[in-house]
C-alpha cells in the first residue's frame, strides 16, 4: 500500500525530515495519494482530481524543501470541500445547479494555503449546498464510510471526512454551519474543527447560511489542524464578517499544564435517541478527566430542546436569501425545457436544485414571508440570543463544555433519508456552537464494538482556539496513553 519506503502519514515535520534525509521524494508521495484515490474510488469522496497539476508541482515544492525556501505547509497533500472556489477550477457544491461552473477567482483560504505551498490535490463531495448530515443530498451521489462500507460518511463535508480517514489525502477543508465538519469527522474518527464565526475569511466559500458559515480543517492530528488554522485565519479585507482579532501561532501553543474546569450539559446525556455506548464514552471521558484533577461538573443548560427549530428557521431563512441568486439567469444551469423568463426560473430552479435543497428554500422562504416574519424568523433570532448568552455565562465559569458530537455511530445508507426531521434531530449536539458563534472540535475517542468511529466534542471560548487545540492534543495524548 505505501510506494517507495513511504509509511503512513503522521505529521509534516516528520515528512519533510525524510524528504531531506532522501528517504523520498515528494512526487513519491504525491504517487502515493494519486494510487491511493484510484484504489478507492468507490468510495466517492472526490468530485474532481487534479492530477497533472499536483505531478507538476510535487519537483518544484520538493526542491524549495531542500533548498529551505519552503512554506509552512510544503508538500500537505490536501483536498478541498466542493464549496470552496479554487481560480479556474470547477466548484459545483455538489449541485447540478453548479456542475459546469469554473471559478474565475480562488477563496481566501484556498490563496492562503497556495501561498505556504499546500498541494491542493482535488475537490470533495458534500451534500447539496452544504445541506445535509450524510452526503446523501449530493448530486454526485453519496459517500461511503472507510470504516464500513454500508454507513455513510456524515455530512455535509463527507468527502473531506472520508478523504483523510481513508488516507486519500493529508488533510482537508470542510466548512460548518451546523457541524458539517465536526460530525463527519466524528463519523470517520478524525479530528473536525469549527472556528469562531469571523476567525477565517468566508471569502469564496459558497453561502449557505451566512451568519453560521465557517471554514475548518479535518485532520488526523491536532498539531496539523493548529497549523492550517494559523495559516487561514486572520482578517481578510474580502469578508467584512472577518475578525482583525489577531491570530496566535497555534501550532506553537500546543504544550498544555495545569487544570482546567470543565462543565458538561446533563441534558445531553439524559436527551433521547442517545446511543448506550456515546453516553457510556461521554461519561468515561467525564471520570478520567476528574481523575487527572480537572474539575468536570453537570451545568445546566435549559434550551437543548431548542437548538435544532432555531437552527434550521434560521439557516433555512438565510439560505432562501442565499440561494435567490441561482435564477437561470446570471450563471448556472438553464434548464433546456424553458420558453420564457418565468419558465426560464421555474425550470431552472425546478431541474437545477434536488428535493433537500427546495424543501429548505421553501421553508426559508415561509418563515421570512409577512405573515409569518414574527412568529418564525423574528422569535428564533430571539431564542438565538438565549442561547448564545447562556452560552457564554457557562463558558464565563468554565473553559470548555465537553459533550458527544453526535448522538450516535455513523448510520446506514439510506436509513434517515424518508425522514428530513430525523435526519435534522441527529444535530442536536452540533448546533449549540454554531447559533453561539464559538468555537468547537470534534475528537476521535474510540471506535465502538462494531468497529465504528465515535468523537467527542469541545466547545470552547470565542476565539479561544488556542487553548481548545491545546486541550484537544493533551486529551488525545492522554487518551493514546491510555491504550498503551
Ligand atoms: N446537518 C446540518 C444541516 O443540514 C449542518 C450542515 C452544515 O454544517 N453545513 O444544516
């Protein structure tokens, strides 16, 4: 499986050090990953690949490593979700609406990890404008999980999950709105960040829900998303919404000590459609943190119940707003059955979106309309406010809230799929960090007994990112102690 004394990938510093030492080159690598994607294309997590440009690049970045003109990221083979532009590449967000669309400029994330010599190596499958917890809502069809080929992957960034999980590429790029990195990395037992809104630039990055919309990295170490994140955070002159709030060197402030204090929600653990063994590991988790002199205490948090309504009356109502732009029209795809500017819309909108996409617009579009405005929209921004501030008050008292990321184990193909409400319930533990803005990661604890990945989530301060991955790398070392 692994080309030319190549071993499996576990950080950058290593790989460059054999690089240097001549072990392999970089086009060996880039080989590597090349044969690894054919090997498992039914799997589907890649829209598109780019193979000619990474063949090209992999000699030109090989050789700034050696001469030591290299970026921080020289030679991270990365896959990027297909909802972040990339110059003169297709980004189709897994749409038809989108499929032939070529982008006539690259993200701010996508120009930010170019600049430190990433390897961008291809698009990856998502659902439908980033709608979705399992990849089934993709026109690109769904994606399988690596650890078992008849569950899905999670969602909406299920290709970038299944990507790193099943060694296809280093890292990748997902965006969450809801916790489309967090549960798919879950799912897939990687690590999932979602930043503070404003910590990376939106910039390029097709909208689903603007005021929710954040770009993270899914990654098999902690160490390697603090150096993605250090490299795309920061203010961009691109996203209004970005913060100048000035970004740390997270990669550097890894090392933790000390004792932190630790609230977990026991309304998560009491909340219904919580599998035995998430509850059992949220627990175990709870008692070994206790044990290493953490204070880890039940905080109540009143509002679970109504995370999930608030989320979805909001993003579907922004999303509405969003979506408007995808006439027919401007650019996208016109259906061939239209006749005139009315038929033109219709069809367009009718033939271009899938049913997921449509049923979220027309909620988004019944909860914005007059007479409704008050009692869905209006109220839900109300409740928004609620829940950020309790929120926050916990997090005043407390440097994380540690809670399951997702209520179970990755679920079978198709088995939520006759059900949109089910589907929407499996984010209850997702939701929370987004309507509040801050920060959450999703950590690969353990498989259960069928071999299925499970995580645990952290929540953590506004811009507190920093001391989140440095928790994170302290609970995963503790955690590879433990197995040892
Ligand atoms: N599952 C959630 C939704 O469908 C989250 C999606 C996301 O974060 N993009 O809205």
């Amino acid at each position: 499986m692994y080309l030319h004394g190549m071993e499996p990938y576990i950080s950058l510093t290593i790989l460059h050090q054999k690089i240097k030492e001549g072990k392999f080159t970089l086009t060996t690598v880039v080989e590597h990953y090349l044969q690894r994607i054919d090997a498992e294309s039914h799997l589907n997590a890649f829209i598109e690949v780019y193979k000619d440009e990474v063949r090209n690049l992999a000699p030109v970045i090989n050789a700034k490593i050696l001469n030591g003109t290299a970026g921080r990221l020289a030679g991270m083979v990365i896959g990027i979700k297909d909802l972040i532009c990339y110059k003169d590449h297709g980004v189709s967000a897994g749409s038809r609406m989108l499929e032939n669309y070529v982008s006539i400029f690259s993200a701010t994330v996508v120009e930010r990890l170019l600049d430190e010599d990433a390897i961008i190596i291809g698009r990856l499958n998502c659902d439908e404008f980033a709608m979705g917890g399992s990849n089934e809502n993709s026109y690109f069809g769904h994606v399988k999980n690596f650890a078992d080929n008849t569950k899905v992957s999670g969602g909406s960034s299920g290709g970038s999950a299944v990507a790193v999980q099943a060694g296809l590429c280093m890292a990748a790029l997902g965006t969450d709105t809801g916790g489309s990195v967090r549960q798919p990395a879950s799912f897939c037992g990687i690590i999932g960040l979602k930043p503070t809104y404003g910590r990376v630039s939106r910039h390029g990055i097709v909208a689903y829900a603007s005021s929710f919309d954040q770009v993270g990295p899914l990654t098999k170490s902690v160490e390697d998303a603090a150096l993605i994140m250090e490299i795309i955070a920061g203010h961009d002159d691109f996203d209004s919404t970005s913060s100048t709030f000035p970004v740390p060197k997270y990669s550097q402030e890894l090392s933790f000590e000390g004792k932190k204090r630790i609230a977990y929600l026991p309304e998560t653990l009491l909340s219904e459609g919580l599998d035995p063994e998430v509850k059992l590991l949220t627990e175990t988790m709870i008692k070994r943190l206790q044990d290493e002199g953490h204070s880890v205490e039940p905080i109540s948090f009143p509002y679970l119940d109504y995370v999930v309504p608030t989320y979805y009356i909001l993003t579907t109502a922004e999303s509405s707003s969003n979506l408007a732009r995808y006439d027919g029209v401007h650019y996208g795809f016109r259906s061939p059955n239209a006749a005139d500017l009315e038929s033109t819309y219709k069809k367009s909108r009718s033939e271009g979106f899938g049913a997921e996409v449509k049923r979220r617009i027309m909620l988004g579009t019944f909860v914005l309309s007059a007479g409704h405005y008050a009692s869905f929209y209006g109220k839900a921004q109300k409740v928004r406010r609620l829940i950020r501030e309790k929120t926050e008050e916990i997090l005043r008292d407390h440097d994380f809230i540690l809670l399951p990321t997702s209520p179970g184990p990755a679920f079978g193909l198709g088995e939520k799929t006759d059900d949109p409400v089910v589907m929407y319930l499996a984010d209850i533990f997702t939701v929370q960090a987004s309507l509040a803005g801050i920060p959450a990661i999703s950590l690969p604890v353990k498989n259960n007994s069928k071999g299925l990945p499970l995580g645990l989530q952290l929540i953590g301060k506004r811009f507190g990112e920093a001391e989140l991955l440095s928790f994170s790398k302290y609970v995963m070392d503790m955690h590879m102690a433990d197995q040892e």
